[in-house]
C-alpha cells in the first residue's frame, strides 16, 4: 500500500495544534462567509486537535483579523531600495520594424 507512516500524519496534524478561526455569532442555518456580516461579532476559536475550543471574543470582522494576524499590524521593517531602472527598451519589448515610425 501506499500509506504515509503514521509518525508523518500525527507530525502533520500536531502542526495544527493552536490554530486559531473566527465565526461569526450569526442565527440561522449556521455561520457563512465573514465578509457577508463584517460588523456582526465573531467568537474565536482554537483547535486542540479534536475539536474547535471556545478561546476569546471579537466585536466585529476587523478586530478578529487583529487577534487571528497579530504580524499584519507590525509596520514592515525596511529593505534594501531596488536599483532604478537604467536606459533602454528592454529585452521584453517588441523589436521596432523599420519604417513603423513613418505615417
């Protein structure tokens, strides 16, 4: 058979450990897409490996995207300014047919 060894699937799944999700807190059928009620309050979760755990609480849409993406609201540190482009048409460019500029 062609079955990954078990140590690579629990490696694989324990990877998912602490992951967290927002749902909405939505009635009805159920939670939907976030962004059809980005204002309605999301409750957070956490996966422990079996199941989704109650973990924290957020307002609305964008204060949920502050908790589950902590590293999108650090500023971007600075990296080196890429060279300006020097003179020429670029290798990409079509080759100028003699006669084209004449009309």
């Amino acid at each position: 058979m062609d079955d990954e060894p078990l140590s690579e699937w629990a490696e694989r799944r324990d990877a998912k450990i602490g992951r967290l999700r927002a749902v909405p807190v939505v009635s009805g059928n159920g939670p939907k897409g976030s962004h059809l009620n980005p204002e309605a309050p999301r409750a957070i979760e956490r996966w422990n490996g079996h199941t989704w755990e109650p973990h924290g609480f957020a307002a609305n849409l964008a204060e949920a995207k502050r908790i589950l993406y902590p590293e999108a609201n650090e500023p971007p540190t600075p990296g080196p300014v890429p060279k300006p482009l020097g003179p020429g048409t670029g290798r990409h460019r079509k080759p100028r047919t003699p006669g084209a500029d004449q009309r």
